[in-house]
C-alpha cells in the first residue's frame, strides 16, 4: 500500500473495504503508468494532483 494509506487514520472497517481497495487500484494504477510511460514519479505524481484537482 502507498504510504499516504499507511500514515492516514482509516478505521478498520475502511481499511478492509471500499478505501483500502480504492488506494490499492490508484496505487497500481500509477505504477502501470510508470511502467507504460517511463515517465518520472515526479510527473505521475504532478498529473495525478492535477487529476484529483480536477474532483474537488
């Protein structure tokens, strides 16, 4: 899991649930596009805020 889950207070039933697999799916997410890309983490991480930018 990406550190940001382990250092977030998340109860145990949100660890176990729609949370963790939520964290689970970004995070192998953005390892694909680093894999697939080439790209820097620095740059995913960039497009990745701009993303979550985009939902607040």
């Amino acid at each position: 899991m990406p550190k940001a889950f382990e250092e977030f207070k998340f109860t145990e039933e949100q660890k176990n649930g729609p949370v963790a697999e939520f964290w689970e799916k970004v995070h192998l997410s953005a390892k694909a596009l680093k894999d697939d890309t080439g790209c820097p983490n620095n740059i995913i991480a960039s497009g990745l805020r701009a993303v979550a930018a985009e939902w607040d």
